[in-house]
C-alpha cells in the first residue's frame, strides 16, 4: 500500500515537472521573439532584394525627315498699291482760271478778300511737323496728320476759309479732291485742304505716305479726317500755315 502510494507521488511529480518544463520553454522562446536581440539578429541577416528583369530589344526605327519649302516674300511696294476709292466723284468742280496773277479771286478779277469771321474756330498747320491743329473756343478739339506741297509747295501764311465744296475737280492733274476748303489763290490756282485724292480709276492717291510732303501744294488729310474737318468748317474761318 506505501509502495502504490509512493509510486503515484512519484507520477504525479514527475508530470508536474514536465508541466513546468513545457511552461518555461514556452516562456523563453516567447521573451526571445520579442526581445531586442532578435531583432538585431533579423536586422544582421541579408536580405533578399527581388530584381526585375529587363525585356526590351534593339529596334531600327527611321528617323523623321523635313523638307524645307522656300517661302517666297509676297510683298507689294507700297507706292504700286492703290487701294479703291471711297468716295464716289459728284458733278462739283473747282474752278481753275489762267490769269498768271499769284494772288487772285476765283473770277480772276483781283485780290481775294479774306472773308470776314466772327467765331472762335481756328486751323493751325504746322509745316515742320506735317500736322494741323484744329481749335475752337482756344480748346484743341481735333489733331490731324497732315501733308503738304513737296519742295515748298505750301505757302506760310495767314489765311482763311474762302470755298467749301464736298467734292472739287482739278483739270491739272485729273484728279478729284473730296471736302475741298478753298484757303489762298497761286499762279491762278486755288489751294487748299482736302481728303486723298481720287485718281480716275477711282484709286486713292497718296495712301499711306500722310506725314510728309506729297502733294502739288495742297494741304492733304486722311478720308476721315478731311471730312470731319469740313463739316465742322466755316467759311471765314482763319487758317495760319506756318513752319
């Protein structure tokens, strides 16, 4: 009976030893996995980087061409344009005499007053900058680009509004002149200010060449200008050409 009961104390240490065997391995192997040394273990171990392998091959692909096509300037001078008229020519004419007088009326009977003015407008040209300013009430309303007589053509003075006709003709030189206004007679011809004139073809003439002396004495002015111009003109009002 002490020898069973012997026996089984002995069992029964026996199994609790192996009990605490499993535990404390089970306890040392789970300390080691968290521990810092296992990771610095992990970290000392190569580590496999996984490569790609490159698939391409050589290919002959032919390189672009360009032909280069000359581009041949297509410009025309200026002075061989004549753009279309913009004014149709009416049945209103200027008056040319043949009396050689410099300084006549339009009957070629004398002197040509200067009509008499009472307003406050007034018409500077300025010969050296190829510009007219136009005043009213001393209050510049209007500065035009302007072109005057080539080689002097344009007499300096003081003068005035004597003739106003929308659309003047010059036997001369075959020309027609829109927004006549008649300033001062010469060598029986009276010049003035007008719009660019219309050629018979009905071209514009002068286009494009405003700001410098172009014409046969005249004082010339854009299209626009010129009209405006004589549509807010009166006759008598003074003119002063100067340099």
């Amino acid at each position: 009976m002490n020898a069973l009961f012997t026996n089984g104390r002995t069992r029964l240490f026996v199994i609790l030893w192996l009990i605490l065997l499993f535990i404390s391995v089970g306890l040392i192997i789970f300390f080691f996995a968290t521990s810092p040394v296992n990771a610095y273990l992990n970290v000392l171990e190569p580590t496999t980087v996984p490569t790609q392998e490159n698939l391409w091959a050589f290919a002959d692909l032919p390189k672009p061409t360009q032909t280069l096509v000359p581009v041949i300037p297509t410009v025309v001078p200026t002075e061989l344009v004549l753009p279309p008229a913009t004014e149709t020519p009416a049945a209103m004419t200027m008056k040319i005499v043949d009396n050689p007088s410099l300084s006549v009326d339009a009957d070629g009977t004398g002197n040509a007053p200067i009509p008499s003015y009472s307003g406050s407008k007034y018409i500077l040209v300025d010969l050296s900058e190829q510009h007219m300013y136009v005043y009213e009430n001393d209050a510049l309303i209007y500065s035009f680009v302007a072109s005057s007589g080539i080689n002097g053509g344009t007499r300096i003075g003081n003068f005035a509004v004597q003739s106003k006709i929308p659309n003047a003709y010059g036997s001369t030189w075959d020309i027609w002149m829109p927004d006549w206004l008649g300033i001062y007679w010469s060598a029986g011809l009276e010049n003035g200010i007008h719009a660019l004139p219309i050629l018979p073809n009905g071209a514009t003439l002068w286009a494009g060449f405003l700001g410098r002396p172009i014409s046969y004495g005249c004082v010339v002015l854009g299209t626009y200008d010129a009209q405006v111009l004589f549509d807010w003109a009166d006759m008598g009002t003074p003119v002063d050409i100067q340099w």
